[in-house]
C-alpha cells in the first residue's frame, strides 16, 4: 500500500502530532508500506546538547522514517507562533507533481491547515480517499496562541476551521475518547474511528542495570546536580498550557521532606525562560535541571534512569509520555485531566491527581517513602504500558486504511451505473 501523510507538524518541531505522524510512518513502513511525508520546511533543527550526541545519543533503537520519505515545502514563520511554520500556498502544484510520481492508493492529513488542503487536494486529484486524523483539540490552545484577540473571535474562527476539517476527508479518526466526544457537536455524517497513538516498545523499554549506571554516569557529568540524588522526570514543551507552574508549587513541600530530589525537566518551548526565572526567584534551582530539546531515542534512556514522571499538564488530547514511561518501567503522578483520564484510567502505572499542589506533592512522596508501594507500581506500569504498544495501534490503522480504499472503490463504481 501507498500511503502518503499530510502535516503542518513535523520534526523538528516538537510535539504530539509530530511524534504521532513518525511512530505511525515507521511502523507502517515496517509492515512493508511505502510511506510519504509532506511537511513544511523548518531552516533549523533543535540545538542537540553535547552530551546528546555521544554514543546515547544518536543510536537509534528502531527503523526511523528516512529522510528520503520526506518532502519538506518551503514555508514561512507562522506570526503567533515562532516554533512553526506555514507551507507556502503557491506550492500546491509542486507538491502534487512530487505526489504524481508515488502514486498513492491513499492520503491521510493530520492537520488543519494549508499543508491540509494540500492533501485534500491530491485525494480529488488522484480520486483515492482521504483520511482525516484530528489531534489538536484547539479550544484550549488557542488562548495561549492568540492572548490579545477576543475569546467570541476565536470561538468563530475555531468553528469555521474545524467543521470544514470534518467535512473534507472520506474517513475520520480521532485519538482519544475526549476527542471523540468533543467532535459529536460537529454531527458529522462520518463517525470517526477511535484510534489511539501507539508507543514503539522496541525504543521505550526498560534497560540492564549496568547500562543505566552508566547512562547515568554520562548524565551526571553533564549535570552535576542529578549526582546521589532521586530523579523527578518531566518531558514535554515548555508551555504554560503544560500547566508547569504546578510544579513550581509542589517542589518546596517534596524537597523539604525528600532533599535527595532533583527535578529533570527535558524540553523546550516558549516559557522556558519564564520557568527558569520563577526557579530562581523561589530559590529552587539548585533543585532543578534543564536539558532542553533531546531526541526521543535519547528521552528513552532518560526515563530508565529516573525514579518518576511526573505530568501537571491540564490540556492533553491523549498524554502520551505517560505510556512512555510505564514501558520504561517508571510510575506516573499525572493531573487527571484531558487525555491524560483516557490514559491512565485511575491509578494505572501510578497515580492519577487533581489539579492541586498538595495532592501532587503527597503522591510523589508516598512512592518516595514506600518501597514496596514503589515496586508494586513498576510492574502495574509495565503490563499496563503494553496495551498502548505501537504494533497493536498500527495493525488497526492499516484496517481503517484498507476498509476506506475498498468502500470508496465501490461507492466510485456505484455512481457510475
């Protein structure tokens, strides 16, 4: 099959979609697919810190998209945000003439924008279905990308976006039950597909132990503040939508009962800086280690070295670091909001919180203090990471793809008698 994904979201930029559009891509090319990417141009790549491209850093533990499958159109700086990009719109004709020569038997678009209607576009071209994967649920992003605009605006612009993106393609998948629910008020003729992202469990596992010490060792030679001390994890975008402050407010009470902490925040993001300046106003940042962007080949090691992951964020669609971490063998303390109630499902692999910094603080404690509660919560996470595993999520992808080239053939054939 000849598959060929849409995005206005790709490596290098960092985010679920991206990462999303690379663990589907890969797995299906592991079945034997041809897969296709379109993605705008991005004229940089994330700045890799020197310990990131040792020996740890690079090694791939998996068949990644090669670059060759990919076909980045030039873009321009998207001016609510600086980390993204737009793909040009006069390129459309140049982009079809790079999808002549594949010859796709389907198109699958994972956004909402002009690299989007690109793929629409190529589906009528070529009279083969389009299929539609709606990530981003936008009503709670679009107040951090436009603060200054009035909220009755946004909810406008946010209607006429999204029920044009459910009208468009043949099929529809959703990743998450909160999604589903949200894209009911839409009433859409086609009911999506409930399809979860699935984590590849030949990248994120748990490793030996003398591979982590050493790991480890690499670490704390690049950041001498992790030495001798328990390992809290968090990994995602520096945004204020991650709900960080969170963080920042359960800090001071798990420090003062556990000083042998240190809080490992991996990622970057248009907030770092805020973030950093709020750890030095509260006198934490002796506490408090920054790597910025790593790949996720690299990320994979990080949690099997941490003791847990900890996961404020209020405004994720599926929450997806958190099965990366129990496949790692590393306990969760989550905000149970948003994608993240999907995921976990009450205390699977951890524990699931409200929004409140005592709670937070007093769960991350008990898995401190108790080292059988600890253990128990290793193996909860290993066995209930397994039923996220990419290699069930891609077998059911490749269903759906097939079931709408089939029904679209003879729909096509039905209109012609």
């Amino acid at each position: 099959m000849k598959i060929v994904m849409f995005t206005d979201s790709y490596w290098p930029r960092v985010n679920g979609v991206s990462a999303s559009v690379e663990s589907f891509a890969s797995a299906l090319i592991n079945l034997g697919h041809q897969v296709l990417i379109i993605c705008p141009y991005y004229p940089e790549s994330p700045i890799q810190n020197d310990f990131s491209k040792g020996m740890y850093g690079t090694v791939a533990q998996y068949e990644s998209v090669p670059e060759s499958s990919i076909i980045r159109v030039p873009s321009l700086p998207l001016p609510i945000s600086k980390e993204d990009r737009i793909s040009k719109s006069h390129k459309l004709f140049w982009v079809l003439k790079q999808i002549n020569k594949f010859m796709p038997d389907i198109i699958h678009v994972h956004s909402e924008f002009v690299t989007a209607d690109f793929g629409y576009y190529c589906a009528y071209v070529h009279k083969i279905p389009s299929v539609y994967t709606y990530h981003t649920l936008w009503c709670d992003y679009m107040k951090n990308y436009i603060p200054w605009a009035p909220l009755f605006i946004l909810k406008i612009i946010l209607w006429i976006v999204e029920s044009s993106s459910f009208r468009k393609p043949y099929r529809i998948i959703v990743p998450s039950e909160i999604i589903l629910d949200y894209t009911k008020k839409y009433k859409s003729k086609k009911p999506p597909y409930l399809l979860p992202t699935g984590i590849d469990s030949r990248v994120f596992f748990p490793r030996p132990d003398a591979e982590n010490a050493e790991f480890r060792k690499s670490m704390e030679e690049s950041y001498p503040k992790l030495k001798g001390r328990e390992i809290l994890l968090f990994a995602g975008r520096m945004g204020k939508e991650k709900n960080l402050g969170l963080i920042l407010k359960a800090a001071p009470m798990i420090i003062k009962e556990r000083h042998d902490t240190v809080f490992l925040l991996v990622g970057s993001g248009p907030d770092i800086y805020w973030f950093k300046e709020e750890c030095e106003t509260l006198d934490l940042m002796e506490h408090f280690v920054f790597t910025g962007y790593v790949e996720r080949g690299f990320l994979s090691r990080i949690y099997c070295i941490s003791k847990i992951f900890i996961f404020p964020s209020t405004t994720e669609t599926q929450g997806l670091v958190t099965i990366e971490s129990m496949l790692s063998g590393i306990p969760v303390v989550a905000v149970g909001e948003r994608g993240t109630v999907n995921v976990m499902r009450g205390d699977n692999g951890g524990f699931m919180v409200s929004n409140d910094e005592n709670m937070f603080a007093r769960r991350i404690l008990d898995l401190l203090g108790d080292e059988e509660l600890y253990k128990k919560k290793v193996v909860d996470a290993l066995l209930y990471g397994k039923n996220w595993m990419m290699d069930v999520m891609v077998k059911r992808l490749e269903g759906i793809y097939t079931e709408a080239i089939s029904d679209y053939k003879k729909e096509r054939e039905q209109k012609k008698h």
